[in-house]
C-alpha cells in the first residue's frame, strides 16, 4: 500500500534482491517513503504526506483521522469506505517522523550518541545568557541600563492540556522521554507525590532583574515573596527585582491606575511586548500532541 498526497493506492513491487542490496526498509527510505513496519513492509507514506499531516495538524488542528479520511476521499470521493484503512498506521509514523525530525534540529543525525536530559528542547536564542549573548556580571559596562540584561517571563495557567488515560498502559511507547520539553515519568511521579514546584538548576545567572508578565500580576504578587520566603523549595536571588507587568490585551480590563502601572509601553525597556505569543503556540503544540 503506497500513500502519497494523490490518495490511497495499491501497487505492486519488487524489492532488490542483489548481494549487496540494502534491506526493504532502506531500499524504500532512499526513495523517500517511510515504511510503517520495518521487517517486511507492506505499508508506506511518502515524505511529503507526512510532512503535509504535520502542517495541518499544527496550523488547522487536523487529527489523524480527519487527514487520513481526506487521503480516502481523494482516492475515491464517492465510496471511501472502501479504501483501504491505514489510520493505526499513519498515527504510529506520523510519531516516528517527528522524532526523526527533532533528532534532525538538533544534530543528532548522525551521532551514535543519545539525547540526554532537555538536549532537544529549543532554548529561546533572544534570552539574555551570560557569557553567551550577554557579557559576565564584570565585563559590563556601568553605565548600561538595568533593564538590557533582564528576561521576560511569561506566565499563564495551561487549562488544555489534559491527558486522558491510555487504555492500555502497557502498549504505550515513549519516544522523548525527558529529552525535550517534558519531563520523564519518574521524575513527575515524584513530582506529584510533594505536590510542590522543584526549581531546577539553570545557565541563567549573575541576573539582578526580572520583567515577569501575568494577566493578574497586580494581585498575583501582593503576597508573592510571603508564599516564597514560606516555601520549603522556592527562594529568590538576593537583590533581585521584580518588574511586573500585564498584557497589553488584558490590562484594558483593569482599573485604570493598572494600566499605567503595569503595562509594557510605560516600563523601561519592555517596549510594546506580545505576551500572549507565548500561550498560542503552546496552544498549536497542545493540538499536536
């Protein structure tokens, strides 16, 4: 079974069988189809299908059901029902394409070397990191502003993220575990089982000042140092300040004193910020997953 972009189709093929002939799953990777098993495949999705359901799940939120159906009806728009079905298939390499693609980003395609712990997370190249894009706390010039050095956090409640539980745990397959973004099960056991945050150890240092965003940071942070000098895992740098804002699309709905304290246009160095560009793509990758 051969899936392009034109649809379903069913084609008959000899693999090579020459002595120094690659294996089945190879000879079909060089013509640039992606088998969906690899000891004798029968199945295989071009590369272009699976980068077009990749973009559509991204940018239209399609799901894996929804494409598939469009690939039968465009083999045959009057009985789809009789193509074929493929969609265990398509979600399964769908997965492995975009691991093969990250691993890709990142320069491990051709490293026998494993992803460790966040190596495949994209780290945001506009942060100030010391020593990198930003000079040591004593190379820096005295007269510099305060607020050339300070990062933007961001932060928002994730209320679409809810996983549903598998029907069969057992079967499930990790294929990034704590190599990006998400970290591995043990650690989130453990995680649950204090119910408290864990900070953890990071290149951001020798920072005195932080541009912190939230939608309701004038009350958020009346109390925010109590509940951080209260907390057994939480502390803050000595000397570091807080700068507080709200999102310019939020801030319209406070009183009006909020606007001028806490939005972005009348804080030095902020300038006018998309805040909330942040919380769309987390809600695009929250559809991918």
């Amino acid at each position: 079974m051969f899936l392009p972009y034109s649809g379903v189709h069913s084609l008959m093929i000899r693999f090579c069988r020459c002595l120094n002939a690659c294996t089945t799953d190879k000879q079909l990777f060089e013509m640039g189809m992606f088998p969906a098993s690899f000891t004798w495949p029968k199945t295989a999705f071009t590369f272009s299908v699976l980068d077009g359901f990749a973009l559509d799940n991204l940018e239209c939120g399609t799901s894996a059901m929804n494409y598939y159906n469009k690939l039968r009806r465009m083999m045959s728009s009057i009985f789809p029902q009789l193509v074929p079905d493929r969609y265990r298939e398509l979600m399964r390499v769908a997965r492995q394409w975009r691991r093969l693609k990250l691993l890709k980003w990142n320069g491990f395609g051709y490293e026998r070397r494993r992803p460790t712990s966040g190596e495949l997370a994209l780290f945001c190249p506009a942060c100030p990191q010391p020593g990198i894009n930003a000079p040591l706390p004593a190379n820096r010039h005295p007269n510099d502003p305060s607020w050339l050095y300070a990062r933007s956090l961001v932060m928002d409640g994730n209320l679409k993220a809810e996983h549903l539980h598998p029907t069969h745990p057992e079967d499930e397959v990790w294929l990034t575990v704590d190599q990006c973004f998400m970290v591995s099960k043990d650690r989130y056991k453990a995680h649950l089982a204090i119910a408290k945050d864990v900070v953890q150890p990071h290149r951001t240092n020798g920072l005195s000042q932080a541009l912190t965003f939230y939608d309701i940071n004038c009350q958020y942070n009346k109390h925010f140092r109590h509940r951080v000098n209260e907390s057994l895992y939480l502390s803050l740098p000595s000397g570091m300040e807080i700068i507080l804002g709200i999102g310019l699309w939020h801030v319209h709905g406070h009183q009006d004193k909020c606007y001028v304290w806490y939005a972005s246009m009348f804080i030095t160095g902020a300038a006018r910020i998309d805040e909330y560009h942040f919380s769309r793509r987390e809600r695009d990758m929250i559809c991918m997953s």
